[in-house]
C-alpha cells in the first residue's frame, strides 16, 4: 500500500471542515492560525532534538509530526502541498547556494 503526502493533505482537508469533535485536525483547525503555527514551531523542535539525540525511531515519529502540522498550516493558509512541490522542482534546476544567494537579493530590493 502506498501512503503520500498528498493522501495526508486530502484527509486533512476532509477533518478539517468536519466539525468531529474527537478529530484532532478539527480541534487544530478551530484554534486558530496562531495555535496551529506554535504546534508546528513544537514539532520542528521536537525532530531537531530526536535528530541531535541519535534516535531513529524517534526522529521518525517527530517526523511524521511535523510534516502533518505543516500540512494542517499549509491548509490554513490556502496553499496547496502541489505549490510547495512545484517551488521545490524550481529550486532544483540550480545549486542550493545560488537558489539562496537570489532569495537574499530578492528581499534586499
């Protein structure tokens, strides 16, 4: 069986407007944007410290926690997970240093 992340994207989607009271999505959802980035903030700190711990199992369960919170935001915030991919696919067809160097100059004018 093959999972992606647009398959978790859907089913966001799907809990997001169900009003479930025992959906976690749902209850992140009615929170707020606020609420939601600060779960998110948690979990990219939760991954950096089960990555530097050296623990595996852990750092794939944080993981899969902060990509769903990302998702839930990316939700939020009306932007498709086909938009991220498609900046991702641009970014590819140069060096990582200079995709950077013309993000820099960009905000600099």
């Amino acid at each position: 069986m093959s999972f992606s992340l647009f398959d978790l994207e859907h089913i966001i989607t799907q809990r997001a407007s169900s009003g479930d009271k025992t959906s976690w999505t749902a209850k992140l959802v009615e929170s707020g944007i606020e609420k939601a980035a600060e779960k998110l903030g948690e979990e990219a700190v939760e991954t950096v410290i089960a990555s530097l711990a050296r623990d595996k199992e852990g750092l794939r369960d944080e993981a899969a926690d902060l990509l769903f919170h990302l998702l839930v935001v990316l939700h939020m915030k009306d932007v498709p997970l086909s938009d991220v991919i498609e900046e991702l696919e641009r970014r590819t067809g140069q060096s990582g240093l200079a995709e950077k160097a013309a993000r820099r100059e960009s905000k600099i004018k």
